[in-house]
C-alpha cells in the first residue's frame, strides 16, 4: 500500500473513536499490552511525561514540548486529535513523522495487525513509541486520548505524570460525577513518579490523594503557590504573565484561560528540575541560560511545536479567530472572552458533535452575536438543523449553512473590516476550516 492506501486503511478498517464515536471506542490495555511485546517495548527506551486532563492537556504537552526541545533534548510528541493532518499526531521537534514511516510501519505489520483487530487509536500509540525509539529520541510528551486509567497510552512509567483539570466530558465512558472521572483520569498515576495537578476541586482532590498515596506518588498541586503572579493582553492578543520562578513571559496563546495552563506548566517544569532533567536551571552558572531558553520556548510555542486552533488568529479586518473549545469547561471562557471582543459586529461559525454536552454549552453562548450554524464532516457531527433548533430555544439569532466552507464564506460576505469572526465548537469544525482556509 502507499501512503494514501494506508491512511485510508487507518480510518476505514480500523475503528476510530473519532470518527465513530462509541464503536471506535476499546475499553481496555490487552491490545495495546499485545502490541508493545511485540515491537519489544519501545517505549523503555526514551523518558516520557504523561498528560491527561479534560482540557489544557494539548496546549501543556506541547509546551513542554517546547520547552525541553529548546534546551537540546531531541524531543516526541504525541497528541490527539489531529486537525488538518494525520501525521500531526506523532513528532520530533515539531516536525512530523514522514508518510515513509507511516507506510512501512502498516506494511510491514499488516499481518499481525489483522489478526489483532486494534483500533485506531491503539495502533497509531504503537507507532508513536517505536517512531520515537527508532529515531532515538531524549523524551516523549504523551497525552492521554480518552481518560486515563484504560487509555492506551497508559502502559508507560513516566518520569512525571501531569493532571491538568477534571470537568464533564465524555461521561458516558468516565461517569457522570466528578469524582469517577478523576478516578479514571488518576489512573495514570504510577508507583513513585510525582504527579502534578493542575486545578483540583473539593470534589476531586480526595480522588487524587487517595490515588497518590497508594502508589507512594508525590502529589503537587499547581493552585499552591501558582507560578503566575499577575498577567496582561497586550495590543497584538498576547499575554504577557509576571511570574515568580521565569520572571516575564510573552505568550502567544492567547486565550483567557489558558492563565490556568500555564501555571500547570510553571510547576511541572519545576518538579522536572528537581528530577534532574533541565539540569542546567540548577547549577547557577548556566541559570540566566536556561531561564532565557524556556521564556523563549513558552513564547513561541506553535511555532516549534506545530500547535493549533487555540484562539488561533486567521486573519486581520476582519478579525478571525478559531479555537476547538468544545465542551461546557472550555465555553466557560470562550463565551466570556468573545462577549468581551471590542467590535461592531459578531459572527460565530458553530458546530458541535452529537454526544457532547450540546445545551450545557449552548447556554455559554454569548447572545449579542449571530450565528451560523454548520455541521463538520463527520458522523458524529450534530446536525445543522438540529443544532439550530436548539439554538433558538435558548435566544440564539442565526441561520443554518450545509458545509463549513460555505457557512464561513457567509461569514465573510455579512461582515465589515472592523467585526469579528469566531469559528469552533468542535476539533472536527476546525480540522476542516484551517484545511480548507488556513
């Protein structure tokens, strides 16, 4: 098979849980555990980070990602999902894994694959950790793809493991309180490694600390003592944070809640000086230069990582920004940030998949807008119409477009230079906008 032969393969004889929502999803590591003998555990060869959480967790690993890459290591990243391109998922120092690579790894696997039955996600984790060992990586970045504790990802021992928050997403697989979600996502907490949380609740953090100290696990939490001082936007849509352990730093993500993102980071890239790893922060001759390279690295984090769609400027006049914010956690924010925009006008290109918490979100909606109503690609995709209907029950003024493309391009055509456009409510949506516009 070629390239194109074996994406297809992937998507097509391979269950996706993006794709296919609960019949795409395994619960379970016995597949994965099958796969790791079999290209004789790879991923022991290199240290890995682990990073699970409802929302951040994107925006943490590739910013520790960066972080690392920055000061020499030869760095992995693996995330999901993609938005434009496949190979986006599976890194080394921002630059994707080749189509030479995809090919053989499924060509040369294919028999035993078969015989398998992995899903998609599974199978694409195994190729991540033997990409990363053949290409002799320092450390990998690993986020979780669904949960935690039956994640596939969930066979390492990191060196440090990250929870970054617990909110209400994919309860039909996690549970439906906070307490059996953080269950599942504290599954990745392994015997003696250190785990950074981010933000814990009254409901979560007995979850945590009972996790904890039954692997003898030490437990940081970043709300203590948080690295952020204070924080400012400035003219260009950057933050710029006061912070106690790096001083200033600019920020080019840009959205008002990613404050909390970067005091989880703050404080796992702390924990991992004192494990050792970005020694030179320690040793106070080499200080000045290791805090100039991690400054650096956390202000242009997309640009060594690849990172995407989070508050992501398109374009100028009008304003376009794009972000995959898609569940009640993440509206939190966007609704109040987007209410906040100074402008004449705005227009929200919207759409949701069907098993997410749909009234919950729209009632986040901001109500001075108009809205236009589209559907990705993709079998889980809510329906234009449906979505509308609903919108409208909760006050929400709009129309409905057939595709993203058209829904965006009507966008463009109802709005003046100094209004402004914001596209998301889904990876999907945005997937398809950065393609096709981007």
């Amino acid at each position: 098979m070629d390239y194109d032969s074996v994406i297809e393969y992937l998507f097509q004889c391979l269950p996706s849980f993006e794709q296919h929502g609960k019949d795409g999803y395994k619960e379970g590591l016995s597949n994965s555990l099958e796969l790791d003998k079999h290209f004789n555990h790879p991923h022991r060869h290199y240290a890995t980070i682990h990073v699970a959480g409802t929302n951040g967790k994107g925006t943490c690993s590739h910013s520790i990602a960066a972080v690392f890459q920055t000061c020499g290591y030869r760095v992995g990243l693996y995330t999901s999902p993609h938005l434009v391109d496949f190979k986006e998922r599976i890194k080394i120092n921002g630059q994707p894994i080749s189509n030479e690579y995809v090919t053989s790894f499924v060509n040369e696997g294919k028999e035993f694959f078969d015989s398998l039955h992995p899903s998609f996600f599974e199978l694409t984790t195994a190729m991540a950790f033997k990409y990363f060992k053949d290409m002799n990586v320092d450390i990998a970045v690993i986020e979780v793809g669904l949960g935690g504790r039956l994640d596939c990802t969930n066979i390492i021992t990191p060196i440090l493991s990250v929870i970054t928050n617990i909110s209400f997403d994919h309860t039909q697989y996690l549970g439906k309180d906070l307490q059996k979600i953080a269950a599942e996502k504290a599954g990745i907490i392994k015997p003696n490694v250190p785990v950074v949380i981010g933000e814990a609740t009254e409901e979560t953090r007995p979850v945590f600390e009972e996790v904890a100290r039954k692997n003898n696990a030490r437990i940081i939490y970043a709300q203590e003592n948080p690295g952020v001082l204070n924080y400012a936007t400035t003219d260009n849509g950057h933050i710029v944070y006061q912070t106690w352990c790096l001083g200033k730093i600019e920020s080019s993500l840009c959205g008002t809640y990613q404050v909390n993102n970067m005091n989880t980071i703050l404080k796992s890239l702390r924990t991992l000086a004192g494990l050792g790893y970005l020694s030179d922060c320690s040793d106070v001759t080499n200080r000045d230069k290791c805090t100039l390279e991690q400054k650096e690295a956390l202000k242009n984090v997309c640009e060594l990582t690849g990172l995407q769609g989070r508050w992501q400027q398109i374009r100028k006049n009008p304003l376009v920004i794009c972000d995959t914010g898609h569940n009640v956690a993440a509206w939190e924010y966007l609704g109040k940030q987007i209410s906040s925009m100074p402008c004449s006008n705005k227009i929200i290109v919207f759409g949701m998949v069907s098993d997410k918490d749909v009234d919950g979100v729209l009632q986040l909606l901001p109500h001075d807008a108009y809205y236009i109503f589209t559907a990705a690609n993709n079998h889980r995709s809510l329906p234009a119409t449906e979505l509308y209907e609903k919108a409208v029950s909760y006050g929400l003024n709009g129309e409905c477009c057939a595709s993203v493309k058209e829904a965006y391009s009507k966008a463009l055509t109802i709005t003046l230079p100094e209004d402004f456009i914001f596209v998301g409510g889904s990876n999907y949506l945005v997937g398809e906008f950065l393609k096709e516009f981007n």
